[in-house]
C-alpha cells in the first residue's frame, strides 16, 4: 500500500478538500498533482536521483510528448474555428433543419452532432443550453429535460470525437489509431443514441415551436468536415489536425473573419487554453512512472485481478477503475490519465485489443462524468439555465445507458475466453 500512497495523497487532497469546500474546482488540479510529484519524490524509497530519473522518463516518454503535441494542435484548431465562426454556422444550421414537431430528438441531435464535430462537451453545452431554455420555454417543455438532453447529447462527441481530449488520451495511453477506437465505440453506443431519438420522439411528438436559430455559412462547416473526413480515412491524426487548422486559416481569411495576423493570435490562445491539460498529463506522466517504478502499478494489477481468469473480467476491472476515479476527481480526462497505464498493463496481461481497452476507458469515463451534479458540464449547463444542478441528473439518459451497453456488451462477450495473464 506505501507505494500506492501517491494515488490516496491525490484523491484525499482533491477530493476531501473538493468536498469540504463544496466545490470541485476550487483546487487547482494541476497543483493537486504538483504537490503529489512533491511528495511521491520525498516518500517513496530509492534515492532522490532515481526517482528523478524515473519521473523525467515518465513524463518525457514519447506517446506523452505525442500527446501533448496533439493537444496543442487540438487547441489551436478548435480556438481558430470558432474565431471564424465554425461553431455558430455548425448550430444555426442544426437548428434551422428541425421540424417543429421534432425538438427534442432534433436537439439531442444536433447536440450528438456538434459535439462530435468540435471535440467538447463544455462548448457544446456553452452554445446549446441557451437555445434549449428558449426551445422549453416557447414549447412549454419541461426545462430540466431539454437541458438533460443537451447535456447527454454532448457525451456521445466527447466518446466519439477525433479531436476530444478523452478520445486521444485513450488512443494514446492504450496505443491504438482512433479510427479502431472508433469502430469498436460506435457499435457499443449507436444504438443507445438511436434508442434515445425514439424515446425523445414520443415524449415531444406533441410539442410544437419556433426553433430559434441565426444566419449560417455552409462553408464555415469545411474544417469540421475536413477533420471528420481524414481521421476516418486513416490518417494520422497530426495531419488531420494540421489539415483542419489549415482550412480554418484559409476559409476564416477568405471570409473576413480574421487576418493573418489575428489567425496566428487565435492559435495561440488556443494552445494556451490546454496548458492546464498539458501540465496535468506531463505531472501525472512522472508521477505514475514514481509509482510503477516502486512496485505501485505491479500491486495494483495483481490485486485487481488476483481473483480474474478472463479477459470478461478483466475488462469489468478496467470499467470500474476508471469510473471510481473519475467519480474521486469529476474530470473525464484526468481519470484517464490517471487510470490508462494501468488498463494498458492489464489489457496486455489478458490479451485485451488497444482499441477495445480504449473504448472502455473512454466510454466508462463519460458515463461517470455524465451523472456528477458535481461535474463540469452539469455545472455549466446549470448554470446558462439558472436551475439546480441535481434536478438535471435524472434526465441523463445518454451516460446512463452507455454505461449499461458498456456492462452488456463485457458481459455478452463470446465464451472461450479464459486465458492464463500473461
């Protein structure tokens, strides 16, 4: 347990000071990890060079610095598109299709669809949960529902996306293309969203209204499309996103959105914008190679999986780890930062494919996050709609039920299974 003391010192302090304070984001995560670096390098046993060594390897390792590279072109691509108008044309177009009999599937999917296409939840629900409160409004629906929806709706581009920091943490972390993480997620949560289009159809069917929505430039969309388009070609994802950056640039100065100039100050703001996950996924890179290299990884596997004998469970492992961490820190991409070399090893030890542990990761990780009243985009999303964060939890259909897919399609695997870790 000592070599474990770094992980307890991490969730005890941002947790336990998280739930006094009532508030998950009044510490600062990256100085949560700073100060567990600070005390794994003090309490941990070896010399104090070793365990340099052994944090500089971690956090220097090439699938992190690939990462991290990948973060910062996410960011100024996502900064220069929505500087060009991307985002807005992307929802005003959503919204302006939808038949009026329609709102709530027509929501849920246009939330599903930018999601997908910006690669976050947060600015998803920033743009949508405005357009939701008018939508209940004018329709007389109830409001907790339609923010649910948006909410729930945004889950499924985080889990998807080529450009979500979730998708290219457990990409990176289980070491697979996110065109494999793609076929293997989609099959576990398209028909949880085309059951939800159903259900959402017959509770709105008799709701009629205006949909509000703005003036659109199908060309603004180009970039989105560019990105959406090569990663499921197979290309890799660096130059899918110096593509989409490059089409951003071309487009926004053609259409007077920004100079040169200001295209270059946009990226930047975008890159800066991922500092705090840069920070996060360098500090937790040396952090947990302190750990393995002290025997923490080693203990953890072996009593997870002391009492596991096939991939089934080890699998159910993975899940719940991931989920239990997420729940302990209400960040998706810290949990699988925190969690994915260790579902790598236990993946590898069980014979589990990349992709289907990234999967897992990715998806378990949004089912957790998606039922916090405690998390990001719940608080976000009650906050644009001035209602309590916990009277959205019950309308989270979506992260619901992608974790109960997630459960069924563990426990449906074909028999056969059984393996001797490796």
């Amino acid at each position: 347990m000592r070599s474990l003391s770094p992980l307890i010192v991490f969730l005890v302090l941002y947790l336990a000071t998280s739930l006094v304070l009532h508030d998950f984001y009044s510490v600062p995560i990256a100085v949560a990890f700073l100060i567990t670096v600070g005390y794994a390098l003090l309490a941990m046993r070896g010399t104090l060079a070793k365990k340099l060594e052994a944090f500089t390897q971690g956090a220097g390792e090439p699938t992190m610095q690939l990462m991290i590279l990948i973060f910062i072109l996410s960011g100024a691509f996502a900064a220069s598109a929505k500087a060009m108008g991307a985002v807005d044309s992307t929802v005003n177009l959503t919204l302006s299709v939808l038949p009026s009999n329609l709102l709530l599937p027509g929501v849920f999917l246009a939330s599903c669809f930018i999601s997908f296409s910006i690669g976050t939840s947060c600015g998803t629900i920033a743009a949508l949960t405005p357009l939701a409160v008018g939508i209940a409004q004018a329709a007389g629906l109830n409001l907790p529902l339609m923010v649910g929806l948006v909410v729930g709706g945004t889950y499924f581009g985080d889990n998807l996306s080529f450009i979500s920091d979730t998708t290219i943490i457990a990409t990176q972390t289980q070491g697979c293309n996110m065109r494999d993480k793609f076929r293997t997620n989609i099959r576990i949560v398209l028909p949880v969203a085309l059951l939800l289009l159903i259900i959402y159809y017959i509770i709105g069917v008799n709701s009629h209204a205006s949909t509000p929505s703005g003036d659109f430039m199908l060309v603004k969309l180009l970039p989105y499309l560019c990105v959406i388009v090569t990663a499921l070609c197979g290309v890799h994802v660096i130059l899918v996103l110096i593509l989409g950056l490059v089409a951003t640039g071309i487009i926004g100065i053609c259409t007077g959105d920004f100079t040169p100039l200001s295209w270059l100050a946009h990226m930047n703001e975008g890159m800066m914008g991922m500092a705090e996950l840069i920070l996060c996924t360098v500090l937790a890179g040396g952090m947990l190679a302190i750990i393995r290299a002290d025997g923490g990884i080693d203990y953890i596997i072996q009593h997870l999986t002391q009492h596991i004998h096939t991939r089934r469970g080890a699998e159910f492992s993975i899940a719940t780890l991931v989920a239990l961490v997420n729940v302990c820190t209400a960040n998706n991409t810290v949990a699988i930062i925190t969690t994915g070399g260790i579902a790598h090893d236990i993946a590898r030890r069980f014979h589990i494919s990349p992709r289907r542990s990234a999967s897992i990761l990715d998806t378990m990780s949004c089912f957790a996050q998606g039922l916090l009243p405690y998390g990001a985009q719940v608080l976000i999303a009650a906050g644009l709609a001035g209602i309590n964060p916990v009277s959205i939890i019950p309308y989270l259909y979506y992260p619901f039920l992608i974790g109960i897919a997630v459960f069924i399609s563990i426990a449906l695997r074909r028999k056969g299974t059984e393996v001797s870790p490796c």
